[in-house]
C-alpha cells in the first residue's frame, strides 16, 4: 500500500491499525499538517465510512476543534461526553450529535507533522487512564518516526482528496450465515438483515423481505434509504449514522405505504449492524421511538445535511471577507468534490473577484470586472435573477454560453448567486474537472449554502470596513518616526489584537524638548472601535501641547485630565509620562491607571519601578499625579507598556509584570527593535491576545 504520493504507509497504517486495538477505540483517523502549516488534512480514516469524514477533510489550525487543539497547543485534548462536547467545542458537537468519547493528540517528533484522533462509544468510563495515555503518546511518538524516516527518503507524505479507510481488523467479515444458523434466523418471528459499515445491505431473511415488501436481489447490496422510498428520509438515515458512531444499540419506527408501521431494532458492532425488523408494537421488544409521519418529496441525506449543519456553524465564527473565502474553500469545495472556486462580489455594477481557487492567474484576470449583464458566463444573471445555474457538462453550458467554455478546462459548473435580503451581495462558482450530475437534493444544498455564505460575507465586508477605517485612523495618529536625540536609543512597536478583535485606542509617542530632553508618553483608551482610536488622538494632541510648554509631568497629566473631563467621554484612558534631561542626568515620571514601567541597570538587574500611582484620566477633575525621579545611568534601559502585553485571563497582574522584568533582564540589547521581538514573542508564544499592545523602549546611551 502506498499513499498519494508513493510513500509506502504499510507501517504507517500498522502503527494506527495498533493503535485501535490497543485502545479499543471504535473509530480513529491520523491528520497530517498542510505544507502551509494553517491546515490538517485527514489522511487515513478507520471504523467509518470515507462519507463520514467528509466535513472534517481539512481543519484548520486555528478553528475551535480537538484535533486544531491538540496540534496548536502540543497536549493531548481528552472529551469525556457528549455534554463535555458541546460546552467544550460547541461547533464540533453540533455536526456531530451522538454520544461519544474522544481524544486527540499531537503527533510530533522534531516538527510538527499532525494529530491522531481517538473514539469510543460512550458505554466507556468518562476518563482516561494514565496508561492510555501513555500508550496514545508512544504511539504518536511512532508515527511522527515513521513519518521522519519518509522525509529522510524525501518521501514525505501528503494527503490525497479523499482519505484512506482501513479495514477494521478486529471486525468480522460479512458472509452468509452456515445454514443453521439462517435456519435459526428464518425461525424468528419478524424480520432480520445485516448492514455492513457503508450501510449497504449484506443479508435479509425472508421475513425482513416480505416486511420490507421486495425481493432479496433488488436490496442485496444497496443501501435502504436509497432502494426504498418510503425510508428515504434524512431522520432515517440518522438513525444508523448515530450507530455507526456510538456504537450503541437503537430503535426507530418507520411507516411502509400506505399504513403498516415497523420498528427497526439496531445492534451495531466495529463488523457493521444487526438489524430486527418487527411489526410496531410487537410483544417482547423494546418500545420503538415515536411514530413519524409519512414525508413526501426527496428530502436531502441526512450526510448533507450534517455537511451543511457543519459548514453554517462555521460560517458564524468567520470574521473577515478571507477567513470566508479559506473557509468556503476548504470545506465547501470537499464538501461537493469540487476542484475550483471563485467568489465574486457585486461592486459598481460589476463582478469583482475577491478569491478563487484551481484557477491560473490568466483565467482569474480576464473573470475579474465583468459586468453584470455579461453573456460571456452565467454569472452575472445568476446574481441579477437570483436563481442559481448548474451545468453538468460542457455541451450545457455551450448551448447557453458559447464562450464560457473556452475561458478554462472545466467540465461543469455550478452558480450560486449570494443574496441578502433581496440585495445582491456576490457570485460563488463551484466548477468540476469532469461532467458532473447536480441532482435535486444537492442543488437544494448549494442553494440554501449559498444563503449562508452570502450573510457571511456581507457581516465580513462590514467588520473589513470598520476595522481598516479604524487601523488607518489610529495609524494616522501614531508618530511616524521616534525623535533622535544624541545619547538616546528608542524603539516602540504597536500590535492590534489579534484577528476577531476591533482596533484599539493603545498610543506611544516621543516627544523633543530641545537638544537634550525628550518626553516618552504611552496610554490606553479604554474599547476596541473608532470611538477609541479617536480619543486616543485627542489625548495624544493634549499633551504634545502641554508638553511643548516645558510644564512637569504631572502638570501635564493634568492638563490631559481636564481635557477629557470637558470632552464628557465615557471612555477611560490610562497613561503613563516621563521626562528624561539626558544632560543632567535625571527622569522624571508619572502614571495615570497605568501599568508601571521596567527599569534595567546597567548590571543587568531589572524591575518594575516603585511609584506611585495616579487615578485614571478622565474621571476627578481634580486628581493629583505624583512624580518620581531616577537617576539615568549609562546603559539603563525603560521599557514602556500597555497592559496587552502582561494581561491575561487568571493571571495576576502583579506576577505577570514580574514576569515581564525576568524577560527584560533576559534579554540582548545590543538590538532594541530585537529585544521587542523578544518580549512580544513571549506574549504571542502564550496564545492568542484579546487586547492591543503599544511598547516604548528608551536606553540611555550617552557614547552612542
């Protein structure tokens, strides 16, 4: 066996097969990291259909799922239930509502290569032992080896499109029954069948036939929603889903045309499912489940349905226009087997494409500001009509189009026009390599998909337009440049938080006051939106102006305060100035609400300074900032911060600044704009920021 790249993954395979015997996990599947490092590709899949993979074919590093977790954060991620599922990872449980038990856990050896991921049905103990966990982490151990010894043989492995489905190796085949035992079966009142792990059916007893109403050669080998009527039926479907997954015996009634209702006992093992088909309500079986109506029409499968249950959820966690287009890209496309995408957006009576995928950059070009009345392709009267067109070979489409054949090698293709509220918002192509069929059920998904993706993208293109006109006002206010004072080093730096959060108010600025003084200021206004990042402004103008009258520091908080009073803002702003006379050595400081800064002496030592601190501006007009003085030494370092840099949920503020000062006494200072990196690379190493960081590093280099 090899995989899509001609590695042999015999031992590869072994090592996972291993794996689920030892554990007794019912399913697994081993994920390996995208070249880009952003995405998990399922590889190999065991215990359930390759169908049942298809929403989690590609995860990325970042979404709020186990195996993302446990990749991110280097740990073992262990769900004991179902309810541990939906409060922990409220998306993964959504599209995958069956109790069960779940483990994830990091294969890395010298880099990270992917995850493993463990199932069991939930009759297991809600915890896990020390020794399986241990038997988990050898055993990734020994497949980021294996994986390793490949990339020496420059064979690494890469995912195919869909993913390997190993056999179970502790399942039985499914053969007939020896004749005892079918005349055993045949002896039982009602009806018997066996469904294999595909859901086709692999043996029905003469009574499950004339219950079900056909001949054992029409259902031999096909699957029952899909060779009866009557059972086609998403809710159906589901039933034998949740006993692939949990592993956990069910029932469900079902009516046959025009009346006869039966219940349809499932016993499901790693082999595939028993099935006992009774008249409902027959004496000595369970109760069957509540009694459903007859359903008219073709519903979607059940598969599609968790597909698009699955891609919804996600589509609500989105933020920005390219987090929908990587979105739609990684699962949608699997999600339909397509091979290409574009996504266009309705801009001034035109088609502006704003991504795509599987097309070349020629293509792209001459796609790209087609108006909307276009007859070169279908797209433009698919968003001006609203009605979606699906072509499922080439002829379709040049009958209509002649010339959209020959823009690209596509064979087939699907518009889906974006709507929302009547408005049109954009275009979504999905385009196939080959002819494809697009029957009813997987239009009506496409479609209500593309209601989705069209909500999504318009809350994306407002949170674009309100973070960039926020970013490039609070640049417009941030210094250009540092002043250069001889005998002075500086560097600062300003990071947003990271993607999901607004713009924040955080400012730093340097300030001349002649040849040899300088003010260093930095604040925080309270929020993450325009209102901020405009406060921030004004604060920063008033104490430029009352800096530049020579006033001290603290008359300078003062002047600030007042100001903020007067404004009437709601907002709070916290501050902190210094004054540095290099010729006469000395600094002067003061704080309002802010974090203190870190000195280091020249020796090495570093710590935060011992001041006093101030009351927040904006709140008593008349607050009193008192002053401390240093003693500027050559070689001292002042480090300057907004809190983004030390705050952190159940972290105490005080041990975290601490923290910050072994960091600083750590760190080389030959670089400033190095050290930065230092310090903000602790931070980013810690997980994701939920708020803005400003830093402000001044060193007293008076032979510089």
């Amino acid at each position: 066996m090899s995989g899509a790249d001609g590695t042999p993954t015999d031992e590869r395979d072994a090592a996972f097969a291993e794996t689920l015997r030892r554990t007794g996990a019912s399913i697994g599947a081993l994920y390996l990291l995208a070249p880009d490092e952003q995405h998990l590709q399922l590889d190999v899949l065991s215990g359930v259909p390759a169908d049942f993979g298809v929403p989690w074919t590609t995860v990325a590093v970042n979404s709020p799922a186990p195996v993302a977790e446990a990749v991110r954060e280097n740990r073992m991620v262990w769900v004991g239930s179902q309810e541990e599922m939906a409060h922990a990872y409220p998306r993964t449980a959504m599209a995958l509502p069956y109790p069960l038990a779940l483990a994830a856990a990091p294969v890395t050896g010298v880099r990270r290569w992917g995850a493993l991921l463990l199932m069991w049905p939930a009759t297991r103990p809600s915890y896990m032992t020390q020794r399986e966990r241990g038997q988990i982490a050898t055993t990734c151990g020994w497949l980021a080896r294996l994986i390793e010894e490949a990339a020496e043989h420059g064979s690494l492995p890469v995912p195919g499109d869909r993913p390997r489905v190993l056999p179970d190796e502790t399942g039985r085949r499914s053969e007939p029954p020896p004749m005892a035992a079918a005349d055993f079966i045949e002896r039982l009142p009602g009806g018997s069948c066996a469904l294999d792990l595909e859901g086709r059916l692999t043996y029905l007893s003469s009574g499950a036939c004339e219950l079900l109403g056909e001949e054992a050669g029409r259902l031999l080998g096909t699957v029952p929603w899909q060779s009866l009527r009557w059972l086609d039926d998403p809710v159906y479907e589901d039933r034998y889903r949740a006993a692939v997954i949990s592993r956990e015996p069910l029932v469900f009634t079902a009516c046959r045309p025009p009346d006869r209702w039966l219940d349809f006992h499932l016993f499901p093992d790693a082999s595939g499912i028993s099935v006992r088909i009774v008249p409902s309500g027959t004496a000595g079986m369970a109760a069957g489940a509540p009694r459903l109506p007859d359903r008219t029409g073709t519903p979607a499968s059940a598969g599609r349905i968790y597909q698009l249950t699955h891609l919804a959820a996600a589509l609500t966690e989105v933020v920005g226009v390219q987090d929908v287009i990587d979105l739609v890209a990684d699962q949608v496309m699997p999600a339909f087997g397509a091979e290409s995408l574009v996504l266009s957006a309705a801009d001034a009576g035109r088609l502006r494409i704003t991504g795509h995928r599987g097309y070349d950059r020629g293509t792209v070009e001459r796609l790209d500001g087609l108006p909307l009345d276009t007859s070169l392709t279908p797209a433009g009267r698919a968003l001006v009509t609203g009605v979606p067109a699906f072509f499922s070979t080439v002829e379709e489409m040049r009958r209509r189009y002649p010339e959209a054949s020959s823009i690209s090698d596509k064979q087939a293709w699907a518009f889906l026009p974006l709507i929302v509220s009547g408005r049109p918002v954009g275009c979504c192509v999905l385009s196939y390599d080959r002819p494809h069929e697009f029957p009813a059920e997987e239009r009506a998904v496409m479609t209500s998909l593309a209601g989705l993706i069209a909500q999504a993208i318009d809350r994306a293109r407002l949170y674009d337009t309100k973070h960039d006109l926020a970013h490039g006002l609070q640049q417009a206010l941030l210094p250009r440049a540092l002043p250069e004072i001889p005998g002075l080093r500086v560097a600062a730096r300003y990071l947003p938080a990271t993607r999901g959060m607004d713009i924040g108010g955080d400012f730093y600025d340097g300030i001349p006051l002649g040849d040899t003084s300088v003010a260093a200021v930095i604040g925080d206004v309270q929020g993450h939106d325009v209102a901020a990042a405009a406060l921030m402004g004004q604060v920063r103008t008033a104490v430029h102006a009352h800096s530049a009258l020579g006033t001290s520091p603290d008359q300078v908080l003062a002047g600030a305060n007042r100001l903020l009073i007067d404004l009437g803002s709601d907002l709070f702003t916290s501050c902190l100035y210094a004054r540095l006379d290099l010729a006469g050595r000395r600094a002067a400081l003061a704080g309002a609400g802010h974090p203190p800064p870190v000195v280091r002496l020249p020796g090495g030592d570093a710590r935060p300074l011992d001041m006093p601190p101030g009351p927040l501006l904006g709140i008593d007009p008349h607050a009193v900032f008192p002053v401390t003085e240093i003693r500027l030494t050559p070689g001292l370092l002042l480090v300057l911060y907004t809190d983004g840099l030390v705050e952190a949920p159940g972290v105490d503020l005080d041990e975290a600044i601490t923290g910050l000062a072994r960091h600083v006494a750590d760190a080389d200072d030959r670089d400033l704009d190095a050290l930065i990196d230092t310090l903000v690379g602790t931070v980013a190493s810690s997980g994701r920021r939920t708020d803005d960081i400003a830093l402000l590093v001044l060193q007293y280099a008076p032979d510089h």
